[in-house]
C-alpha cells in the first residue's frame, strides 16, 4: 500500500523501523475506561515550512499549508486546543465529532515567519513541540522572543526532548546498562520539560516521541515526570479511550498529499455515510492560469485531458515545462506555442478520488514563477467508478 510505503520513508529519516514505533511496548496502565462518546480527533503533526525550498517529508510549501487550513474549515472541522483535547480525554469535555489538534515539531523559525500567521488568521489553536537544544538554535530555529510571542498569541509547548535522539543515540545507552540509560532518558525527558517551564512560564505537560520512538522506560519516565499525554507518528483517529501514552499522529508531509487527506476524512464518526473525502472536498482554490478540470471541480471521468492555459506568459521556454500528476509522476504533456496551452490526456485511469496537479516551467532568462501552479480535482465515484470505468 503506498501509505504504507511512505510512511516507512518518513521513518527512516530518522533511523527507524516500522516495529520500533508501532507497538514496542505495552502501555504502563490500562487507560480507565471512559465511554466512546463518537467524537474522533486527528493530530496533524508539521515540521518545516518554504515557499520556495524544495517540498520534503519535513517541509511543507506555506502556499499549501494555507490551502490545508482552509479545507480543514471547509470541511466543518473543528480545530480544538490542546486544553481542549485534555479534558476531553479525561471526560471532562466535549468536543465536535469530527476535531484536529495541530502540532509543530522541533522548533523550525518558518513555523514563526510562515506557519504563524495563516494559523492567527484562521483563528486555529497550535501545539509547539520543542526541543531544549534547538531554541536559540540560531540560522533557521526559533528564537525564546519569537516563542514567546506565540504563547502570548495562544499557543501551547510540549516537550520534544533535550536534543532529539535518534534511536541510534538511544539504543546505543540501553546498551550502556540500566542505570546508564535511566539517568539519559531523565536528562532527555526531565530537564526538556524543567527547561520549558522554567523559560516560557507554561505547563508542559505533553510529550512527543522524537521519531515516534519509544520504549517500557520512557513511558514510566514520562509518568514520573507528569507527562500525561504523549505522541506518536504513528496515524490514526484518537478515540476518547486511547492510550494516554501512545497517541496516534499523522504526520503531515511536503511530498505526499494523501497523509493530509486521510487525516481528514472522519469515515469512523457515528454517521459515516454522511462523512465526505477529506482534504480537497470544498476547498476553494485559486490558480494563477486557466487550468482543466477547473481546480476543485468534480467530474465523471477518470481519463480526463489536463490542462494549463499558459498564453498570458511572455516568455515561457518550453523546453522547461514540466507537468506531475500525482499517481504518475512527471508526465509527457504537450506544449501548443499557437494556443500556449500544455497539455496531457491521462491514458491509464485515475485511481484515486483527488488528483492532484503541478505545472513549472522557467522564462527565457531562465527564472521559475513567482506563483506556482498547484491544483487538485476529484473523481464523481458514483459515476466514475462503474464497470466500464466511466
């Protein structure tokens, strides 16, 4: 399954196996039971942002994140704090059935210069899972005046550790003896949370797994040290009965589109049937071309003809455009210079219910666009999807 796939991609940028984060250990207590009340949250987890740095697992383009936001809202997602999320959890609160808790990792400064204002501007709750080292980091990490001011704004800190380990770092202390890791995982996990509290005059009383990595010690650390929620990157819905100690995040990639989708389709609220495909469904979109299907739009088709009107450009060089669609990669679309239209017809049916398309190119100075072309439509499955696949 090319979730699946993905998903072992992104765990190995930081060293891991799909095991090591899956189920390694049992969870320290049964949680108390607490009656599914139907509500489902999704914990979108977010790294780095650029809009002009190359898309990556860690980094995001803001001009998608924007969209994000906005689908959330056009879908009636309910974006919830943290403090919400706590005392729902402990059955203390309600929450709509379908709600997300935004989480940013790590401490990147583009979570301040881009992230920061589309959130203020939505009116969106955030969580900044830090990590005591990379504060004040310097280059391209948040400064104490830039998280302070977010706080000031409403946001939430949870620790993300001293200094991120990865699980080479870790293991390589299990293997130093009991005592040797014990005293590690309380500099890693304790003085994070000492720091941050100290500093930012907050209750950090959450914790995320640096790479979702975990073992039997750190849960019973993150007990003593008054950890009562602690996160994974392993996706999922929250139930109210989940684990405390292990909750499922999706973790929300640059370079694959469907991590998002799946975070926001509520297919498992108590009416599924009511429950539209997440990510696109509703969202406006604009482009700075004329594009076909038109973006957003829904059609009965699944060998549709894609196009991008690029006449208005000046001075395109053809040799450079390039067309990606997602399920089939970079594409041998056709550039006509009398209509400057750029053009593919698919020839294998679409799989999937939102296709997503990406058009660049450079003028004859050799400069990209100032705006990307980025667009996304979807496959009517009611029509689409009978025998004769149209």
């Amino acid at each position: 399954m090319r979730i699946l796939s993905v998903l072992l991609a992104f765990l190995a940028t930081f060293g891991l196996r799909a095991e090591e984060v899956a189920a390694p250990a049992p969870s320290v207590a049964p949680p108390v039971e607490i009656p599914d009340d139907g509500a489902r949250v999704a914990i979108l987890g977010y790294h780095d942002f650029s809009e002009t740095e190359p898309e990556t697992a860690m980094r995001i383009r803001t001009s998608k994140f924007r969209m994000q936001m906005e689908a959330i809202r056009q879908l009636g997602i309910t974006v919830i704090s943290l403090d919400d999320f706590i005392a729902w959890k402990k059955g203390e609160r309600d929450i709509p059935e379908k709600s997300a808790l935004i989480t940013l990792d790590d401490g990147w400064k583009s979570v301040y210069t881009d992230a920061f204002p589309i959130l203020r501007e939505f009116g969106y709750p955030f969580t900044l899972y830090l990590y005591k080292n990379y504060v004040d980091g310097g280059g391209k990490a948040l400064t104490t005046a830039m998280i302070r001011e977010m706080v000031a704004a409403g946001a939430s800190i949870g620790s993300h550790s001293m200094s991120h380990p990865y699980p080479a770092t870790v293991k390589g202390f299990m293997k130093k003896g009991p005592q040797a890791y014990d005293a590690y995982l309380r500099r890693e996990m304790g003085e994070s949370k000492r720091f941050l509290e100290t500093k930012f005059r907050v209750k950090a009383g959450t914790y995320a797994y640096p790479g979702g990595f975990y073992t039997p010690e750190m849960l019973a650390l993150g007990k003593e040290f008054g950890y009562h929620h602690m996160f994974t990157v392993i996706p999922g819905k929250v139930t109210r009965s989940a684990p405390d100690d292990t909750l499922p995040r999706y973790m929300i990639l640059g370079n694959y589109d469907k991590i998002f989708e799946f975070a926001t389709t509520f297919r498992d609220s108590n009416n599924p049937a009511a429950q539209p495909a997440g990510a696109i469904v509703g969202m406006i979109q604009t482009t700075p071309h004329p594009v076909e299907p038109e973006p957003g739009a829904i059609i009965n088709s699944r060998l549709p003809e894609i196009t991008a009107d690029l006449s208005k450009l000046a001075a395109v060089d053809p040799a450079t455009l390039v067309m990606k669609v997602s399920g089939f990669g970079e594409v041998p679309a056709n550039y006509s210079p009398d209509t400057g239209k750029f053009s593919w017809q698919v020839n294998r049916r679409l799989r999937h219910s939102t296709c997503q398309v990406a058009v660049s190119w450079k003028d004859s100075a050799g400069k990209p666009p100032e705006t990307p072309l980025r667009w996304s439509f979807q496959i009517d499955r009611d029509s689409a999807y009978l025998p004769d696949g149209e």
